[in-house]
C-alpha cells in the first residue's frame, strides 16, 4: 500500500495550490489525486478574470480587499500566466454614472488602485468602444491562463518532492480498524488502468469544489455545496486590449478578458443553479443576454465570431435556501473533525480562483496544526512558481532563443513569455523539433515533448491544457493531426491509438463548436474541418463496402 | 464605372464555375466567368471524387461507382445525381478542360481507387491527376510493391515515418493495401539550417533548375538500390509549374516509378489545378475575372446586371468598380468554404441574393462529429428547379450549381466533383437554352 502524510483531492487550482503550500512548508510526503487532469474541472471552465477587486469592491468589499491582495501576489509570484495589460471599466448610463461613485469611494476604502483616465485618449486607444461612454478607469484587473496556473502551481510542488497522480479517481474512503470515524486513507481507482489500490494517510485534504459532497458522502455525511453553472463564448479575436468590465452591480455579461497573450477573448458570465456539475453544457439563452449586455458598451460585438461556447461549475457554498448570485463567493473552510466528528478529513470549497492561494493558506494552517501540532509560516506569497521571470527577462531570453534555435522572435516570444524560465529547458531538451506545429497558437514541437515528459498527459486533452493547441482561431484543422504524431513517436505509441487519439481530440474540440454553430459564425471553420478530416482525409471510416 | 456584357455571365471560381462556363461557351453562348478567387479548389488535393461514401448507419466505402450511385439515390431521391443524367458528359467536360490547360488525369469513373495521403491514411478518388497517379492502390489489383516514403526536413506537413508505419497498418488492416512501406527524411543543402519550410517554399525552390539539381541528388543518395523498389511516394511540395517535369526527372534518376501523397489543404497542389482550368478558358477564349467579388445582383427588365468590386481592397483602396450585363447568370458561388453560404448571427444567409435560409437548430448538427450520418447541415443551400433555377428569390434568368445547391452533403459523400461537374453542366444548358 502506498503511505503519504497528506492527500489532497481535486486537481483544480485550490487543489493544485494546497499542494505548493503543504511543500513549501516540508510537508513534502504529499500526493494529489485527480480523476481526469489539471484543470479539467472548474478551474479550466472560469472567466479567467485576475480580480483585483473591482467586480466586487461595492457588492462584496470582503472579497474585494482579498482579491486585491492576492492580484498583486500573483503577478509576482508566478507572471508567465498572467496577460500583460489591464483592466478598464467604464460607465455609459446615469445608473453606471452612479453607481461609479460609490465603486470610487469604497476603492479609496480599501486601497484599490485605479485612475481616473481622459475618455476621448481612451476611445482613440480603444476604438471598438462605444462612443457615447460617459467614464472610465484604469485598473489592476487582468487576465490570465487558468490551465497554465493549475498546472504551474502543481509542477512546482512536483519539482519539489511531491507526487502528482492524474487520471486517478477516489472511489472510497480508508476508516481506522478500531475507530469508524477516523479517515486513515483513500481507495484509488488509476483510470488508465482499472487499477483499484489503497493510499494511507494522516489527512485528507478535499480540494474537489463543486463535487465537494460526492467526497463527504464516502463518509456518509453531505455538506451544502450547491454546483453553480457559469456560460462563456470565446470570440475569435480581442476587441479591446485591456479586459474590459461595465461599471455596475455584477450581473450576467459583464465583460470579456483574454487568457494571457492570447489572440482571443471570453465574454463571461452568467450563473445559473443546476443539480448535478457532471451533466452541464453550454447555455446559448445565456450566451444571448450576455452578448447583448456587453453590446452595449462594445456596439459591433455582434460582428465577432463565437468560435466556441463552453461551462464551467462553480462551488457555491450556503447553510441556507440562498441561490445564485446571492451565495457568498467566500472560501469555505470545513474542519469535518469540530464539525461531523470525522477526524483525518477536512475540505476546502467555495472561493474563486483568483483567491486560491489565500484558500490554500488557510487550509495548510490548519492541516499543519493537525499534522504537527503548530501552524509552520507560510512563505507561499512570496516564493517564485516554477518559472517565474519578469516580463523584461522573459523577452530576452525570447531573443536568444530565437537566434539560436532559429525561430520567427514572435514564436520565441510566446514560448519565453508563457513558460518563463522552463522555456529555455524546453527548447534545450528537444531542440531538433522547434519548428511551429500549431500556427493559431504558435506552438513549437519541443513543448509537445515536454509535456509528455514532465506533466503527466494521458491524451491530446491533457496536452492541450499544458500548451493550448487547438485553442486558437483554427480549433486545431491543421495542428491536432501533427500534434498527435509528434506524441505517438515520443511515447511509442501505435498507429492505431494515434488515430484514436487524434479522432478523440477532434470530437473535443466539435463539442465546443457544436454550439457555437447555432450561432452561425463557426460554420465555415466547422465546415473546413469536415472536409480536410472527411473529405480530404478519409479519418471518419476506411472500411471497405 | 466599367460595364461589360455578355450572354452567360458565370460567378464563381471552382469546379463547378469552370464547368459551366465552358459548356455555356460549347453551346454557343458568349460567357464570361467572374470570382473572387477559386474558393476551396485552391486548396484541394487535385483529384475528383464522383462518390466515395453513403452516408448511414452501416456507411462502408464506395468502391463500384455506379452501384454507390444507385443506393445513394434510394436514400436521397432529390440528390443532384437522381435529378440528372448528365454525369459521364459532365465529368468529360471538367476533364477536358483541365487537360486543354495541361492538368492531365485519368481514371475510369466506374471504380474508386485509393491513394496514400498526409495524415497516413487513404483518400478515393474516381478520376487522379499525374501526379498522384504512380501511387495509386486498386483493391482488386493488388500488388505487393516495395515503397520508399520520402519527407523533406522542414516540412511539418508531412511526417514521412509516421506515414510509412501508417499506410502499413492501415493498409493491410482495412485490405487496402500489401505494400511494404520504409521512410526516410532528406534533407536539401539549401535547407539545412531551417527548422520549418513551407510546402510553397519547397514548391517553388525545386521549380529551379538548382533546385531540382539538388532535389535529384539528394534523392538519389537516399535512395538505396538494396532495397528492390517499386515505388517512391513523396512528400506534395514538387512545385508550382514543372511538377510532371520534376516527377519524371526523378525517376530517370532513380529507375523507380514516383508519385506525390495526396494532400490536404495544400495551397501548392491546389494551385496546379486551379492554374490549369484558367488556362483550359484561356485555350477556349473565354474571358476570366479574376479577384472581381459580386456585391450586387439585380434584374433591369430582362437582363441581369452584377455589380462587381475588383481587385484587392482594404481601408485606402476600395478597389474597381465594374458591372457586368447578361441575359442570364450561373450562380458557383459556393458554400460554406466557398463563401457563398454566409454566417450570420445565429442565421444562414445568400448575401449576395439577400436570403435568409434560416437559422441552424440542434437538429441540423449532430454532436458526434463524425456521425455517419454525416453533419445535416452541409446539405443547406439553394433549392433549385428541374431548370436549375432556383426559387423564390425574386429574381429572373438566374441558375444555380454547386455547392451553393441543397440537397447533397460533398464531405461526406465525398462526391464534390461530380456534383460540380452534374450540376454545373444542366445549369449551363438550360441557361444556353
């Protein structure tokens, strides 16, 4: 049987962050178990808004002055995922005008930085910007890439003595012999495989979010986690280049960010209670409202193309009959032993991701006092995540990369401002496959290999997460087939499981699409990858009549 | 403002444009052909499928055209194919003209074959140009052959080693193939520095005599006499213009018989055919307008009057105006690729007829992407009378053809070609008459 102090579950970026936590204060004997792969949870389906605090400074100032500290927090801690702009928010109506007032005062409150800009220099800088915009302001907000963080934060832990096991699924749990109410361990289930073994523990950390109860239940108790459903449509392109937000009470729509250089845009949110976080899809009644409320402050965003629509769960925590938008966003802290009488488990939910750090702060204090008596310090706010440079040290290591290796200064860009340091191992490690396989995205082989080496990847899926091929305007039509044969040759794989793989990712990538095709805009891009994988190429079916 | 008039005013740069335009010019008629560009035959892999596939539950691939052709009209009684009997002269005319423009390809039309492709998979096709042609796979005909795959380092498009182990493994388990296949990646001196080199690059270097020097040379160093070979299959990049010139130089070289992969979405192979069927017009003296987009289409009194925007346009330049007078238009405006289907929100338009064909429900996508039934959407377009006219659009003497027709799915039929050619030849006719 395998033995770790701590077992963490869920592989979303609280689970993810809880792991760098507990290593960085030693507790190194930790593993992370994860059902599908990083991310692939809430954490992959948020807006991808690095709050600073402006969304909620008048509906919710607790949240707000969080936000705020840990925005500044990540920017430093981990820069690479972070897009290298900022946010403006802006008021067209008198409500707007109103409620701007009341944003300012309790900003100056909790010292959320921001100023005040010229409206006429922010149209000329902003052009698709609705003309008749009354006010605007200059903020912290930003975006960034909520894979690439999960996964950072997950690999520094990794390179720091911890196991990371994806594709694992926690099926049960391990009671002590002599006592039923203390949790001693878990019962894994290695997806691949069909695996069933055992993993013993001191404590198990339940990172799982909006499935937080399907944890308890193995218990035999629920927890009041109410799986809450936000709708996002990916445009095809930025129409702005900060993130963009509308001064007023949070609401459906309320703006678009970009996930960290990328050349396309989320408009985001909506929020709708549902059952059960397996079985959610796309809402395209959803999609409709919010288009037509950012359309109010960006006129011709109807012109855009929707490449895709996709969903995400959030956790939303009430002990009562609130719904919605109404349940706090606050992190909740569940220490099982104080509250159901079950020691060895506690549970982290609630929250947002651009606080999960602070959740994981509190939750390793915690498991600290149960695991050695005392809370060890946190240093988590101040250590670098594996990669981390400045954006000024990200460019010049682009330069050198380019000149050496021989690739276009803009891809090396990319490479070095999304992977930070570890891009020069990228491109050191494989340097015979620096050549760009996804154009959209501007990929390079080398990172195709890396991930296959380092970051646990079962299939085109995971790959995608840790590199984002297939997630530009092109939806993978010229890339997914080149990825997956760079994959199979590295790992050794079959043809036949090549095709399978490549077949796979394909449908992953129609899933999104399949709903944007109601929107009409998809269909050419759609179109053209029927003909190139079923026209030209035959992939649908070769069997013989 | 320029005007021009003619008889048969043709839109559209495809196959099925082509097709019309000559066999309007066949009857008779004066025609002119106008496009924006070539639409997806730019990007094609240069062979014409007549019918590769049924699409339903138990769908297999068509290997007898003719017994395809008769299921698929029990299953789609208002497919082009069942509303027509033009199909063996209509394909003769797309043939013609592209041999009249020096694309030579061949085929009997009665039987599919097989041909190995970039993904390592097979593509069918009816009708093959020569340079796909070597390479061939006949399922009753098979031979067991020794292939060399070649690939040129810097070309991402094409995996030579993954091919060879694919087209072995695909081959022998869907009976397609006995051949067995060895890879190797050469590397052209001039290249060698590079880590990525567009097939056009490549195209366009060995369209030169240094470069085909250096393509000759390098080949044959690779090209081991031990191992007995039959075949070479290499990689779509061997140029623009000279590619019959460049094949045969290869294998004076080698004594062995070469042969491209079929492409897809190859700008370098859609070329050769597109080039060839402007030239085939040129040979026909049939005028071409090239980079001219219809933006306007009305009826003043019998006639019809487009009005064109020409050449390349952006914020400074708006580009030429012309309009073109005719007695009667042929509409090749294409579908989704070709661009005459439009995305709207949420509705599926004719822009250039201003027609609202609906919005796309659930219904017409399916969510397995690829049913075998195939995706209902692509059988969207215009509906059109036994006269190829199509209706209720408010306007007179105008004909439709191709894929801006309803009622036939190309992608999963894989019958493109033969749709182009069927309909493009009857629409051309009753326009003629």
């Amino acid at each position: 049987m395998e033995n770790y102090d701590v077992v963490v579950i869920g592989g979303g970026t609280t689970g993810t962050a809880v792991m760098r936590d507990l290593v960085l204060r030693g507790f190194t004997k930790s593993v992370l178990l994860e059902r599908d792969d990083l991310a692939a949870g809430t954490s992959g389906g948020c807006h991808s808004a690095l709050h600073g605090g402006s969304r909620y400074v008048v509906s919710d100032i607790q949240t707000a002055k969080e936000c705020l500290h840990e925005n500044i927090i990540y920017k430093k801690i981990v820069p690479q995922v972070v897009d290298p702009t900022d946010a403006l928010w802006v008021a067209r109506t008198d409500e707007h005008m109103e409620y701007a007032k009341q944003w300012m005062h309790n900003a100056d409150e909790i010292g959320l930085p921001y100023e005040v800009v010229d409206v006429k220099e922010t149209l000329e800088d902003e052009p698709l910007l609705a003309k008749d915009i009354q006010f605007a302001i200059r903020t912290i907000d930003t975006g960034f890439d909520p894979f690439r963080l999960c996964i950072a934060q997950a690999y520094d832990a990794k390179s720091k003595g911890a196991t990371i096991k994806t594709h694992t699924e926690v099926i049960g749990l391990l009671f002590d012999d002599e006592d039923e109410k203390k949790v001693t361990g878990v019962k894994a289930l290695n997806r691949l495989t069909n695996e069933i073994y055992d993993i013993s523990c001191k404590l198990v950390i339940n990172a799982t979010g909006a499935w937080g109860s399907q944890v308890t239940e193995m218990a035999g108790f629920k927890i009041p986690v109410k799986p809450n459903k936000g709708t996002m449509g990916v445009y095809a392109m930025r129409p702005t280049k900060a993130l963009i937000g509308i001064l007023r009470y949070p609401g459906d729509g309320d703006g678009l960010v970009s996930q960290g250089y990328q050349n396309t845009s989320l408009l985001g949110t909506s929020s709708v209670d549902i059952e059960d976080p397996d079985t959610q899809k796309p809402g395209l009644d959803e999609v409709e409202i919010m288009e037509n409320s950012v359309a109010e402050i960006i006129p011709e965003l109807r012109n855009a193309r929707f490449i895709r629509f996709c969903s995400g769960v959030r956790p939303l925590y009430s002990e009562t009959s609130e719904t919605g938008r109404a349940v706090s966003r606050r992190m909740i802290l569940l220490d099982h032993e104080q509250r159901d009488g079950y020691r060895g488990l506690i549970t982290i939910t609630g929250g947002k991701y651009a606080t999960a750090r602070l959740m994981a702060e509190e939750t390793v204090d915690l498991a600290s006092e149960k695991l050695v008596g005392k809370v060890i310090p946190c240093t988590s706010a101040d250590e670098l995540i594996l990669g981390a440079i400045t954006h000024e040290e990200a460019e010049e290591l682009a330069k050198k990369i380019s000149s050496k290796y021989h690739i276009p200064l803009y891809t090396a860009h990319k490479l070095a401002a999304r992977y930070g340091s570890v891009a020069a191992t990228i491109v050191q490690d494989f340097p015979e496959h620096v050549a760009v396989v996804d154009d959209s995205v501007q990929i390079i082989g080398s990172e195709v290999l890396y991930a296959i080496r380092e970051e646990e990847v079962g299939n085109i899926l995971d790959i995608r997460r840790r590199i984002r091929t297939g997630m530009g305007q092109d939806q993978g039509v010229f890339s997914t087939y080149k990825v997956s044969i760079l994959a199979k040759e590295f790992a050794g794989q079959s043809v036949e499981t090549c095709f399978e793989k490549t077949i796979e990712y394909t449908q992953e990538r129609w899933k999104g699409m399949y709903y944007a095709l109601q929107y009409a805009q998809q269909l050419q891009t759609a179109t053209l990858l029927q003909k190139m994988n079923v026209g030209f190429g035959n992939l649908d079916c070769l069997d013989i009549g | 403002m320029d005007s021009k008039n003619t008889e048969i005013l043709v839109l559209g740069g495809g196959l099925a444009g082509f097709v019309a335009a000559k066999t309007a010019k066949d009857q008779g008629k004066d025609v002119i052909l106008a496009a924006k560009s070539g639409g997806i035959s730019e990007i094609c892999p240069g062979a014409f499928d007549i019918l590769g596939m049924v699409p339903g539950e138990n769908k297999k691939i068509v290997v007898k055209i003719q017994d395809g052709i008769k299921n698929l009209k029990t299953v789609k009684p208002d497919h082009p194919y069942a509303r027509s009997n033009s199909l063996n002269v209509a394909i003769e005319k797309l043939i013609d003209l592209a041999k009249d423009g020096g694309y030579k390809v061949s085929g009997d039309g009665n039987k599919n074959v097989f041909l190995p492709n970039i993904y390592g998979t097979f593509t069918t096709a009816a009708y093959v140009p020569s340079f796909l042609n070597a390479g061939v796979l006949r399922i009753e005909k098979k031979e067991k052959r020794n292939v060399l795959v070649i690939g040129v380092k810097g070309h991402q498009e094409f995996n030579c080693a993954h091919a060879a182990r694919s087209y072995e493994y695909v081959g022998k388990r869907h009976n397609i193939s006995d051949d067995t296949y060895y890879s190797v990646d050469i590397t052209l001196p001039s290249f060698k520095n590079r880590t990525r080199v567009s097939s056009a690059e490549f195209a366009e270097f060995v369209d030169t005599k240094k470069g085909l020097m250096e393509l000759v040379q390098t080949v044959k160093e690779n090209v081991s006499p031990k191992l007995g070979l039959d075949l070479i299959l290499f990689a779509p990049v061997l140029g623009f213009y000279k590619t019959d010139e460049i094949v045969e130089t290869l294998e004076k070289a080698t004594g062995v018989k070469v042969a491209e992969v079929a492409s897809a979405g190859s700008s370098v192979v859609g070329f050769r055919l597109s080039r060839a069927l402007r030239r085939g017009l040129e040979a026909h003296d049939i005028p071409f307008l090239y980079g001219y987009e219809a933006k306007a289409i009305r009826n003043v009194e019998e006639k019809v009057e487009v009005d064109f925007v020409a050449g390349a346009t952006d914020y400074c330049h708006p580009g030429q105006q012309v309009t073109v007078v005719a007695d009667k238009v042929v509409l090749a405006i294409g579908g989704f690729l070709g661009g005459g289907l439009s995305r709207g929100q949420k509705v599926v338009k004719v822009d250039l007829l201003g027609l609202d064909l609906g919005s796309i429900t659930e219904a017409d996508v399916n969510y397995n992407v690829f049913d075998s039934v195939g995706q209902p959407y692509l059988n969207m377009g215009l509906t059109v009378n036994e006269n190829m006219e199509p209706q209720n659009i408010g306007l007179r003497n105008i004909f439709a053809c191709g894929d801006i027709v309803a009622g036939f799915d190309g992608i999963y039929e894989r019958s493109s070609a033969g749709v182009a050619a069927v309909t493009a030849y009857d629409a051309a006719l009753s326009a003629s008459r």
